[in-house]
C-alpha cells in the first residue's frame, strides 16, 4: 500500500486545522456536532455483526469495536479535562496511553453498546456544559504534557468535534469499502 493511501486511511478527513479566530458560529456548529455524534455513531454501527465490528479499518489500524471503545474513553477524559480548566489555573492535565487502552480486553472485546451508552451522556453533560460557557471560561487552558502545549478551551471544542467526524470518517469508509 503506497504511503498516500495509508495517510488517506489514517486521516480520512485530513488533520485537525484550527482558524486563526475562532468565531462564536464556529463554536456553535463544533457543539453541534458533539451534540449529533453518539446518535451519528450508533446507527451508523447499528446491526454490525462481531466478525464486522472486528474488522481493522486500515492494516495495522484498530478495528470497528476498539475505535468506538476509544472514542467513548477519548471523550470522557476531555469532558474532564475542561472541568480541570474550570477549576485550576492552567492545569496540566493527565496524558493516558491510547494505544495501550486499545489493547485491553474490554476495548477488544466488549459490546460497543457500553461504549454508545457512555458517549450519550458522557456528550449530553460536555454539551450542557458547553452551551454554558462564557467567552472568559472558553478562554481558559490547560497544559497537555506530551508537547507542554497550551491548549485553550475553544479550540479543544474543535478539536473534539473533528475527533468525532474522523473516527465516523474511519468506520463509515471502511462500511462503504466492504459494501456493508
């Protein structure tokens, strides 16, 4: 597979770009599809079988069940990260091992159900909390420890938003690859 096709597997929606402003418009439509995802994701992953769900969506990628298993943990720990935010002064936040997380047997083996389960609320209390929000709180940051990089609430919405369709983007082309 040429080095090309495997980035376009990877990054089906390409990277994460964030505008140099980000407008109140822009927030709104970001929350807008967090607010839209989990119910986006499960009926897009409604009615797989396990051997489905079990099917990496790129070589050496993670299958169907580890992804939405990630995404679900991906999301609590940003729901969390923007009560740190909140409450600290640029807090530095707790890196987890994704990669490592993947591998673990419920992230491998569980029904996506939990995982759909926990997205809904875990989605509906980050978008009550969101739609909440002052332009002084979306200023707030936390320090994210794998680049010591600032990262300022607002973009972390977009950030999260992009997340949701790139992890969509991975099971919804791998669906139309098979003709499922």
């Amino acid at each position: 597979m040429a080095i090309n096709d495997l980035e376009q597997l990877k990054y089906p929606i390409g990277h994460f770009e964030c505008p140099d402003v980000i407008s109140k418009a822009q927030i709104e439509n970001w929350i807008m599809v967090l607010e839209t995802f989990p119910e986006r994701l499960a009926q897009l992953t409604v009615g797989l079988t396990d051997q489905q769900l079990d099917t990496p969506y790129r070589p050496d990628g993670w299958t169907i069940r580890q992804v939405v298993h990630h995404v679900s943990d991906s999301h609590h720990h940003s729901y969390i990260r923007f009560k740190w935010a909140l409450t600290e002064e640029n807090p530095v936040i707790k890196y987890y091992y994704e990669a490592l997380w993947a591998e673990l047997f419920d992230s491998k083996t569980g029904p996506i159900a939990l995982s759909l389960l926990h997205l809904k609320a875990v989605h509906a209390k980050l978008v009550f909390l969101l739609k909440g929000l002052s332009d002084d709180d979306l200023n707030r940051r936390f320090i994210h420890p794998e680049h010591n990089e600032e990262v300022v609430l607002k973009k972390n919405i977009g950030i999260y938003a992009w997340h949701c369709d790139h992890h969509y983007a991975h099971i919804e082309n791998l669906i139309k690859r098979e003709g499922w």
